[in-house]
C-alpha cells in the first residue's frame, strides 16, 4: 500500500514536468558597427608645408622728390678749334652774316650760349657765334650764361626798316606745322654778302618731343613753314629780320597761332 502511494505520487511528477511550457529564450538585439568613415590613425595629419614663396610687404613707393638743382654758371670756358677752317658768325646759325674765320688748333674763349641750339659766343674785339660741334670745350657748355637773344644784339642796317608779318597759321590737316608769311623787301643790288646770302632770318623758337628748340631758318621769299609740337611749358615764338651786308632791319614779331 505505501510502495503504491509512491509510485502514484512519482508518476504525477512526471507527468506534470511534461505539461508545462517551456521557456523561449529572448533574442537579444545585435549590436550592428558602422565602419568608420576614416580609418583612424596613430599618427597625426601632415601639416601642410609653408608656400615657397614668401610674401613680403612692399611699402608703398614714396612719392620722388623734386630735385632739380640749378646748373651753375660759369664767366668763360677755354676751348681750342678742332675744324680746319671755321667761321664766326654775327648770329648764332649758319645762315647769319660772317665776320671772321677761325684756324684749327686756335685757342678761343667761350663766354655765352643760345638757349634751345649748338652754337656759342666767342670772346673777342668783336663778338660772334660758332657751332660748337666744331671745337673742343674744356668744360660742360651748358654752365656758360644764356646770352642770346636778351644779352647779344644784332647789328642794325641803317638802311632798311623792318618787314610785317602778315599771318601766321595752321594746317588745318596738319596743325604741327605752321607758316609765316610777311610783305616782301627788296634788296638793294650790291648790298648782299655774296651770292648765296639769304636776305631773310627768320628766328623760330619751337616745341619739338616737349623741348623748346632754337630754330634760326633762312629765306629768299616771304614765306616759310616749319613744324611746331604742343607738350612744352614755354610758348613757342620767334620773328623775323631783313639781312643785308651792312645788318639787320627788324625784327617783326610773329604773332603765333593758337
């Protein structure tokens, strides 16, 4: 009877261990890693490398300061003939009327200049004018006194008067170039130099690449045309002077177009 207690007791253990439900274990949430975008590294980036190229300030470019030292002036300069015949003239150009002539090796003395051409004034009993292309100059000729034309006078004829100058224009295609016409002199036969003496100077002062340059031309007719620039800081001018063996009538100023 006991033994058969047990048994039953057994047996209904049993069979309540197989009823009951079995336990389904929770699925745990995987855990998914991203890669990351950049593999990491032990080591630090590069640092850029500096530019080659190394930039300096430049200080701004100061403003140049007006130097402009007057050129001393001297009394006289020595210079000694380097032509073998050179002539001195009553003016400073080619053309003027001559006085003298100069041997090659003469010693002279230079006491002037022209202000705008070659030529210089001579010292002597009579002064008068040479180019200076045509001797040796011992010392810079530019340090001798501007004396034409407000130092040195033309010798007067006395036998003439002075032109008139009629006009003076422009080309109207052309405006650099100019011309002046004046009332014709007659000359005199026998009151010339010689042959190839031209009986008008004709004394321009014209602009020419910013610079004033001193222009003495020469003609037998009332009439001449020469060029005349804009961009100088002095106006341009000149006159004009009847010739003849014995001096000069005039002169007639040229009033100067626009």
């Amino acid at each position: 009877m006991k033994k058969s207690a047990i048994y039953s007791i057994f047996l209904l253990i049993l069979l309540t261990g197989c009823s009951l439900p079995v336990a389904t274990p929770t699925a745990q949430p995987s855990k998914t890693f991203a890669p990351p975008t950049t593999v990491p590294s032990e080591t630090a980036p590069p640092t850029p490398a500096p530019p080659t190229e190394t930039i300096t300030a430049i200080p701004p470019t100061a403003t140049p300061t007006n130097t402009n030292t007057p050129i001393p002036i001297v009394e006289s300069l020595n210079a000694t003939v380097t032509a073998d015949l050179l002539s001195c003239r009553y003016g400073p150009g080619a053309e003027y009327l001559y006085l003298y002539g100069l041997k090659k090796g003469a010693n002279i003395q230079l006491i002037g200049r022209t202000d705008g051409n070659n030529w210089v004034m001579v010292a002597g009993k009579s002064l008068c004018w040479i180019n200076a292309k045509f001797v040796e100059i011992q010392g810079d000729p530019q340090t001798l006194k501007v004396m034409y034309p407000a130092g040195y006078k033309l010798p007067v004829s006395p036998y003439y008067g002075p032109t008139t100058v009629l006009s003076a224009v422009r080309d109207s295609k052309n405006p650099n170039q100019v011309t002046v016409k004046w009332i014709e002199i007659a000359l005199t036969p026998g009151d010339e130099e010689d042959d190839s003496m031209f009986i008008y100077i004709i004394e321009i002062w014209r602009c020419e690449s910013g610079k004033i340059i001193f222009d003495p031309l020469a003609s037998n007719y009332p009439e001449v045309t020469f060029v005349d620039e804009p961009g100088c800081d002095i106006a341009s001018h000149g006159r004009v002077f009847f010739q003849e063996k014995h001096g000069y009538a005039g002169p007639a100023e040229i009033p100067w177009p626009k």
